[in-house]
C-alpha cells in the first residue's frame, strides 16, 4: 500500500510540473516572436526604483484602490473568526496520502522549487535565445524578492502561532517578541500565488493557464493547513499578497521596456 501511495505522489509531482512548463512554455512561446530582445538594461536599478514606489503607493491611492485595499483586509479580518472551525478538517485530515499531499506542497512552495522556476526560465531563455523567458525569469525574480521581504516583515511584526503549537487562532504576541512564531502569513502560499500570477500574466491571460498556475497555488495553500503550519487566514492573506506584488511589479517592468523601446526607436 505505501509503495502505491509513494508512486501516485511522484505521479502528481510529475504531473504539476509537467503542467507548469507546458503552461510557461506555451504561454511565453508567442512573446518570443514579438520581442527580439530581452531588455535587461537598467534592470538592477529597477529594484530600488519599483521599490521605493510599492513602498510608497498607498500614500497615492485612488478611491477604488482603496476599496480593493480595505475590503481585502476586512475578509482577512473576519476570516480569522473562522480559522479554529476550519482548522478542524485540516486535523482529522491525517492519513498517508494527506501526509504525502502536504509534504509535495511544502516542496512546491519552497524556495528552493520557487528559485528554481525562475533560475530555470532564465537559463531556457539564455540557452534557447527566447526572450520572453527571459524576462519572465527577470520579472518573477523580482516579485519573488518584493514578496518575500514584504512577507517576512508582517511574520515578525506580527508573531503569530501557528496552529501546531496548540495555541489559539487569536494568539499574536507582536514584534519583537515570540520570534519562533511566524504564522501570518503564509510565505510559501504567497512565493506560490506570486509566481503563478505572474505565468498567468505572461501568458497574456490565457485562462487555461490560470487554471493551472492558480490551482497549483491554491494546493500549496491547503497543504500549509494541512500541515498545521497556517491558519485559513493566513494563506489567503499570502495569496492577496502574492497575487497583488507580482501584479505590481509585472506592471511595471512593462512600463519599463515600453519607454527603453521607445528610447531605442527615437535614437
């Protein structure tokens, strides 16, 4: 029996993977034709450049960001009163196949597998001369930086228990104290939502694309609870978070290689 659980679990691994490149593969391939180069001039500069302006922005806010930006916290919020019933579930969820199903999860959603999608589509994009990989690569690679930083500031600005310490869903302690407590909000769920965003906006919104990058996201998500390492709350707060900084910084960078474009054309 653990040898036919063990070979449906490579199966799905092999299968999400496989379904991930075809989906980048796919999506990227008609950007290539389009751009005849990849733009990676003043790319550097745009960390501190794009930055500073995520960083600044809601002093900039308009009266609809506003309300994206308020009602997202309020479901957040009020998501947290839910977090102790819908943990119950993810408990009594235990088996070996939900073990395997949280394990494959903790992989996807690291940062090894994470970088790893990035460092991969940069180096198909060099070796191959497709200039939509590359920037694709150079575009998730920022948005994996802005996430993780952004995430790692609210783990410690908020220190809250997770759910395998016992604790309730109502424990945070703060910063600068209980440093082992980082369980708002979900890093691996937002790196997984930001990158899956981020194929889906590089595919130029193809939906069956978005099926298959979003779905990926949201089961690493539901692993992370299963796991007992994240409450409810804490992956759809890493799944906002995730989707809305690679947005931002897809934006962006397409602003960025639209004016180098029409520099090297006025030139």
């Amino acid at each position: 029996m653990s040898r036919y659980f063990t070979y449906k679990t490579n199966l799905y691994r092999l299968a999400c993977l496989a379904a991930s490149l075809l989906a980048m593969r796919t999506g990227l391939a008609q950007d290539s034709a389009r751009q005849p180069a990849a733009d990676t001039s003043t790319y550097l500069q745009s960390y501190w450049h794009h930055g500073w302006r995520m960083m600044k922005s809601p002093l900039h806010y308009n009266s609809d960001q506003w309300i994206t930006a308020g009602g997202s916290l309020a479901f957040v919020g009020s998501m947290i009163a839910l977090d102790e019933p819908l943990n119950i579930p993810m408990i009594r969820w235990n088996g070996a196949g939900a073990e395997r199903f949280g394990k494959a999860g903790d992989l996807a959603g690291g940062l090894y597998v994470q970088a790893g999608i990035t460092s991969g589509a940069l180096l198909y994009g060099s070796l191959a001369k497709r200039p939509a990989w590359i920037n694709f690569g150079l575009d998730n690679l920022q948005a994996q930086v802005f996430t993780g930083g952004v995430t790692f500031l609210f783990k410690h600005l908020f220190h809250r228990a997770r759910p395998e310490t016992g604790a309730d869903a109502f424990t945070w302690y703060g910063p600068f104290q209980q440093f082992e407590n980082t369980s708002f909000f979900s890093g691996h769920t937002s790196l997984a939502f930001s990158t899956a965003n981020m194929i889906f906006l590089h595919s130029k919104k193809k939906w069956w694309v978005g099926v298959l990058s979003f779905g990926g996201a949201t089961a690493v998500g539901i692993s992370r609870m299963q796991q007992q390492k994240h409450w409810s709350s804490d992956v759809v707060m890493g799944a906002i978070m995730g989707t809305a900084i690679s947005t931002y910084v897809y934006r962006q960078q397409e602003k960025r290689r639209a004016a180098r474009k029409q520099l090297k054309t006025v030139l």
